[in-house]
C-alpha cells in the first residue's frame, strides 16, 4: 500500500492521478499547507525540503520506501507497472517522456517561479508564457490522440493539471485540438478520481 502526502496542488494532484492511472492501492494522507504541516516534523521526515507530495510505500518483508519530487515518483510508479505511464518500447517511451519533460520542465518553471514574485505584471508575464509553451504542445497532437503519441501517458496527465489550472487564459478557438484533447482526457476515469483525491 502507497501513502500519498499531499494537498490539492498540481503536482500533488499529478501524482494521484498516475496512481490512479496504474492502479496500485494507496490512501492519501492530508498535508495542512495553509498552517505549515509541511514544515513539522512528521512531514519534514519524510521530505526535509518541507514540500509535498511525498509518497510511503509499504512492501511487505521490506523497508519503507519514501520518496517526493513528483516527477520522481511517477517514474518510480512506471518502473512499479511499466507500460502504462509511459510506453515501453524504447524510441515511443523516449517521446513520451520528451514530452512529458515539455510540460514538466517548460510550462510549470515559469509557473511555479510566479509564485514568488510580487509584482502583478512579472506574475502575468510569467503565467501568459506558461501558457505560451502549453498552447505550444498541440502540434504534438497533430496525427496523435494523445500528447505523448498513440498512448496516454504522463504527459497529459502533467498537461491537464496544468491547463486545469489556466483554462481561463487559453484562447481554445485557436487551439482546437488541443480543446479536443482536453476534454478526452480530463473525462476519464483515472483524471476524475485522481483529481478528487485530496477533497
Ligand atoms: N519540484 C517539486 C515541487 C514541490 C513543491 O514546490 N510543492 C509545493 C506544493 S505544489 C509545496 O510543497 N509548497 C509548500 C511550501 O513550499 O511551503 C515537485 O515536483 O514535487
């Protein structure tokens, strides 16, 4: 069994849903960020950075094994059933994870940067290029379902958290693939329930 800490953040929510997505069992244990439960002890013990998600899990006959930065634990949870998060055929995996890297890199840098600064007009300069770079992505969808290739695949899972987030600010009359994908996506089951997982 997986404990998952967290709260309803994107890559919180980015977790649950590859949890979701590869069927493992796992509760979800709250982490209060409002009052700083991230930065007490019991959290601090399992991410010294005082972030979250982090994840436990338990194997019988093993140690615990903990592990945060959400990018890690989704590639952990691909080794854990492989096929699923990303393919496994060398060349369409190494797409995948390109594209995965597209969002998880280039779109959520400048969004997480924004954060902490003050100034409105830094703040939406940095949120229109996120969104720049996400809008950027629906060539991956010409010819393509999904936005790593034939498959889902962590890549929409990190595009639709994202995008769920600034669906606002998208100008979807000019991005119509990338409406149509969303809306494929963001309707499946493993998106419904992991997107719920922390309320
Ligand atoms: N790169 C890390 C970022 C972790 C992170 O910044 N988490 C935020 C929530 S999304 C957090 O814990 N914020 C609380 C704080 O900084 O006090 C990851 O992907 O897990």
């Amino acid at each position: 069994m997986i404990e998952l800490h967290g709260e309803r953040t994107g890559n919180c929510l980015r977790v649950a849903i590859a949890l979701e997505a590869v069927g493992l069992p796992y509760t979800v244990k709250l982490v209060d960020l409002r009052s700083g439960e991230q930065r007490g002890p019991d959290h601090l013990a399992l991410n010294p950075a005082g972030k979250v998600p982090a994840i436990v899990d338990r194997v019988p006959g093993e140690e615990p094994f903990v592990l945060s930065q959400s990018n890690a634990i989704i590639m952990y949870l691909d080794q854990k059933v492989p096929g699923i998060l990303f393919p496994v055929a060398l060349r369409p995996r190494a797409i995948a994870i390109e594209r995965f890297f597209h969002f998880v890199t280039d779109v959520i840098g400048p969004e997480m940067a924004q954060y902490r600064i003050r100034d409105q007009e830094s703040r939406q300069a940095l949120i229109r290029l996120a969104i720049e770079i996400v809008v950027d992505a629906e060539r991956y969808l010409e010819g393509f379902p999904f936005m790593g290739g034939d498959s889902l695949s962590a890549a929409d899972d990190a595009a639709a958290v994202f995008i769920l987030s600034y669906q606002r600010h998208v100008d979807w009359d000019a991005a119509p693939k990338l409406a149509d994908w969303f809306q494929r996506v963001v309707g499946r089951r493993e998106f419904e329930r992991g997107l719920t997982a922390f309320d």
